[in-house]
DNA sequence: ATGAAAGCGCTAACAA
DNA sequence: TTGTTAGCGCTTTCAT
C-alpha cells in the first residue's frame, strides 16, 4: 500500500473503532485483554505507528525545544556554545536539539526546515556563508513567526545577534605579535563559509595598517578549520618560503594552529624560538598542549547563553520584542607560542 | 489570554475566515493586498504563529530525521560516531539531529521524549547508565514502534545494537604494556554512567589474569571522562604516590590521557620514559600531539554508519526487520608515549 | 477575493 | 467494554 497505516486501517482490519484503538494506544484500562491482543497484534503486523504530531497535537506548550545549527561538528568551539546555551536553556525547562550544516548553505537549509517542520520552539543559528546568499530559510522563519538568534553577522537579514568583533581579535592577535617585534607575520584563513574567517582577514589588515609594517597580500594563506589543514598548509607553506621565513603565524582557529604546530614539529622548526605561532578561540585544549598556545580568547560560553537568553526572552514575552544586537569581547591569552623577538635577540 | 493565539482567533480579530488566513499564510495569490496587510498586520499584533505539526500533518512521509543521543558535547569520540552516521544518513535524505544526555540517565528520558514527540523517524542512542537503570523511555519507544539502535549494550533490553568489544580493547591496552616489561600498571577509570566504562575496568582484569602478574584493585584509580579529570587525577595520583610509582597508565579515554599528560609534564615526569600512557579512542588529535599518544582505536565512524545503516534499513522496511547486533574490533595503535622497559634498562 | 465545509490522524467525552 | 461523536489547528476544495 501506498501510505502509512493510519489509526483507521488498524481498527478496520481489527474490526473495532478507532476510539479502541486509541485506548490501547494509550494503555487505558478499559479494553479487553481479547481486543488488545487483537489490536496490538493488527498493529505489529501493519508495523503501524502512531503520528506524534497528530496525537493531542499536545505540543503547543508542553514542548519547548530550542535548536541550535552549528558549522563543524568536530570542532570544540561549538562545545562551548553549546555548553552555553545549555547552561540557560537547560534551568529553564527547554530541551536542546543540535545539527550541524558543515559550512553548507543547502544543508543549513534543509536543517533549518527540518527543525521548522518538527515545530522547535526557536532557533539558535551560525549562519555558513553561501555563494549565493541563499537566506530564504531565513525569511521563512520570519515568516512564520519563528524566533532566532544568528551567532554571526549577515547582511541583509534583520534579526536577534550574538556576535564577537573578529575585527578587533584578529588585529589584537597581530598587534601582540608586532609589540614583540615580529615583522613577518601571516595568516592562516579560515574557510570562505565562515564571515568570522573574513572579518578576521580584515583584522589582520587592520593590525598591519596600525603599525609601520606594511601589509601585502601574500600574507593571507587559504587554509580552512580543521587540524589537517592546518598541518596540510603548514608543510607547503613552510617547505615552500625558504630562507624568506616569516617569524610568526596567526591562524584563523586553534584547530588550525594545532595542525601547524605539528608540521612545524615534523620540518624541525621550534615554537616559539623559530617561529611564533598565535590560535584563535581559545579551546580548553590549549593549556593540555606541550607548548601552551598563545591564542584569542573568544567568549563561546557566553555567546551561547546570551543568544539562548534572548531567544528565551522572546519565546516567553506575549508580544516581539525589539531586536537585540550583542557583541562581546574577545582577548589575547599569552602562552608559550610566542616569543619576544627583541629579547630573544638580546638572549643571543 | 491563557493558550496561544489558533487561526481562528486571527480570522476573528481580522474580521475574515480562517480560510483567508491560511492563505496569507502560504502566500497564495488569491488574497486582496487589502486583506493581506491587514490579515498580517494581526498576526504581527497578536504574535500569532501556526503550529508546523498541525498544517497539513504533512511530516507523515516527506520528513526523514534521525535522532542522536550522545552522552558529551565535548567529547571529539561523538564527532566521529556523527560523522559515521551522517555519511550514510545524509544521502539517503535523513537529516540529523543531536541531543546530548551529559551522562544522565534523567536528562535522556527527557531528550528521547522530545524527539519522539517531534516524531523523528528512528533513534540511535548512547544510553547512560542510570543508577535506578532507568530505561523506561526505552520502552516507551517500543511500544510506539519508535526504532532505535542502541551504541550500548544494556541489560534488559531487546534492541539492535552495535557496539564494540571494550574488555579486548582494555585487556589489548593492558598487554602492551605487559609485552613490554611493564609490571606496575594503573587503570585511570571512566564515569560511572558508562557501561564502556565499566567494561574496560573488566578488560584491565583480564590483561593481568592473563600474565603472571596479580591485579589489586588499588590500580583501578576513579577518574571520569574529561580532560580536567585526568589532569586533576594525575596530579594528585603522581604526587601521593611517592616511590612506588607506576611505570604505565592506561586511561578511560584519550581525553583523560591527555590530561593525565599535562599531570605529568608539570610535575617533571617524561612521557614514556618515567611513565608510559595509552589512551583510547585514537580521536584524530593523537596525531597532532607533542608526543603522539599510544592508543586503543575505536571504529567511531564505522559504529555511527552500522548503526544508521540498520537503523534506516528497518526504517525503510514493511516489516520489522528481525534484531541486529554487530560488535566491532578494536586495536592499539602504538604511538611515542609507550615505552619498552627491558630497552630502556639495557639502553641505560 | 472570500467564506463555508470537509477532512487530516488522533484523543476525549459520552452513550450504549 | 466498546462504538459514536465531536473537536484539536490547520489546509483545501468548492461555492459564491
């Protein structure tokens, strides 16, 4: 047959009502141990299963669901969004369904709706950055009504933000390398998917532009977010400059900066006396290392709990309530990774 | 007012059917401009949004979802199971979405609960071992004919299951050691809501029944899952210890070897030459370590396929397919944090 | 362009 | 104990 067994079939085929059948459903007491073998057998033999969405369309309140669409599912950054988000949504009686669009604009899409669709009661989102700007998943929930929160910037699109200044991080991360007297400094970026990624290119920009140093072009290398290109780029990059070896690295994410750590290791380059190495977010990760990495704290429990905060906020008020626009602070950590060149100078 | 704005409070206020309304809805063609605004203009006023499970109840088959329960967000090992169950999800057009218990058998019921009422097509759960061995909600999905694979063997309860021989992978773990002249050797425990847990507890016995030397139950030292844990155990293991230290230590987890790395390192002891570590997973980061870590591999990948390939696989059949119960293989994969004692002796 | 009515799969209230 | 009926919030004919 073509669709699913309904209700209807199994009673039709039990040869009782669906008022029967749904009391068996639902274990109520008053069917016949005769009828509820004969139903409950109709119903194994049918392999038939009850619609939840249909069943008291109980849903409208008792069910708060917050979900949440991340980017990478392998990356430990969104660990503590999530651990964020969490920590408020938790206490406050909602459940937290994650999924994760792997940088893919369709696949955020087809998320997005899946979540819509299983009626979640909003919507915490990294929105990955398309070629084609594909937002219309976005509108849809305006459209209809559903809340969300973005945990990145993106144009032309009017809602609830969590954002840090990549900005301001990226150029810090720069600047802490050129008050130590580093004059050859690059970039590994991070995947084009990512507005992070870009607006920290224009932080390293900025940290150049800031000081004397001037800045070129060939000092962003395309990496991506993952430990293998960091390590992948990392071997190219560093068989590749020669003699022409820049003194320190700033990577788009930690991740990254770990892969290059270990290319380093493997061409017999020392962090941080060869070369500095600087990561960005901050993962727990970094005070287990071998060399602590220097690295940019971003502030991912917090985004977590001020999105979750905000969404909560406007799930419970009785009518919209403005847009809410954050943007917190990110902070250099100075570990082992990176070194004062002045005094390593003087030290020889 | 009490319960949240229907269509029909919409159509009232705005003075039209509810007909009318569910076109503005799906912007239909067939409304008046005039309408259109003002039909909108209350929804904007009264916060009114449709509930996804009631139009149409079109979820019956266009929707296919898969939930995952897994017990750490943090945890690198479920980004590897994930990604084996996205691969073979992703094509066969189910998306995925996950829901983490952080180890408690009360935050799962209530997780599972969620997603069977957001009518997702199937589970695959990591089940925590509650102390009341609380799998109520389990059962609840059979009596729903809700499928699920479980990643956990649990007593008590008929399912599919695919999940791996943690006593070898333990006992393998511990025979290395063995193999190469280690004699004082502990065990860095995991959580007690882990059944895998306990089983390499198990596992550990047996690597030493199984040679000459005789267990004592002070090696099996309580630590936990996290990297903290293994840190804050290691520090306070190595430093009361004294003397009779261990020449190895075989963790729970890797995330737990790695703390116990950082332990070490601070408190002066090299790793593998004072002390050998092996961890287990193999997550993709032991690579990238300062000194690679030794470690028992788990198929991840391959468990999170197997278990969405059974799971989609009585998803997709007529009739319940009959149960299925896959356990896979583990392996050390030896690294630079293992030592052989009888070279190092000859060597000195 | 709009309204009235039927129907989706289910549960609940009430008879029988 | 069981069947019948109404109704949940929505969409979709089909008139008008």
């Amino acid at each position: 047959m073509g669709h699913n067994p309904t209700i209807a079939d199994v009673a039709e085929r039990a040869g009782v009502s669906k008022g029967t059948v749904s009391a068996v459903l639902n274990d109520k007491s008053s069917v016949s141990d005769a009828t509820r073998k004969r139903v409950r057998d109709v119903i194994k033999a049918m392999n038939y299963r009850p619609r939840a969405s249909a069943q008291h369309l109980l849903q409208g309140d008792g069910d708060r669901t917050i979900g949440l669409v991340i980017k990478e599912d392998d990356n430990p950054y969104y660990a503590g969004v999530i651990a964020g988000v969490r920590r408020v949504a938790g206490p406050r009686g909602y459940v937290l369904l994650v999924a994760s669009s792997e940088g893919s604009s369709e696949a955020e899409h087809r998320v997005v709706e899946a979540m819509a669709a299983k009626d979640v009661s909003g919507l915490i989102i990294t929105p990955a950055l398309g070629e084609e700007a594909d937002v219309t998943h976005l509108f849809e929930l305006k459209r209809r009504n559903i809340p969300f929160v973005l945990l990145e910037r993106i144009r032309g699109i009017q809602s609830h933000i969590v954002d840090i200044d990549n900005v301001l991080a990226a150029r810090d991360a720069v600047g802490h390398l050129i008050e130590r007297g580093h004059s050859h400094i690059v970039h590994f970026a991070g995947p084009p998917y990512s507005a992070h990624s870009q607006e920290r290119v224009e932080g390293v920009r900025r940290g150049f532009s800031e000081s004397s140093l001037v800045f070129r072009d060939e000092f962003i290398v395309p990496t991506g977010a993952h430990m293998e290109d960091g390590y992948e780029t990392g071997l190219a990059y560093f068989r590749a400059c020669g003699a022409d070896r820049p003194t320190a690295v700033t990577c788009y994410n930690d991740l990254v900066a770990i892969g290059l750590l270990r290319a380093l290791r493997e061409l017999g380059l020392r962090v941080p006396d060869d070369v500095s190495v600087v990561g960005c977010d901050d993962l727990p990760l970094m005070d287990y290392l071998g060399t602590p990495l220097t690295s940019v704290r971003i502030p991912k429990e917090e985004m977590g709990a001020a999105a979750a905060e905000i969404l909560i906020r406007h799930l419970e008020a009785e009518e919209p309530p403005p847009l809410e626009k954050v943007t917190l602070d990110a902070e250099v950590v100075v570990r082992a990774s990176t070194t004062d060149l002045a005094s390593a100078d003087r030290a020889a």
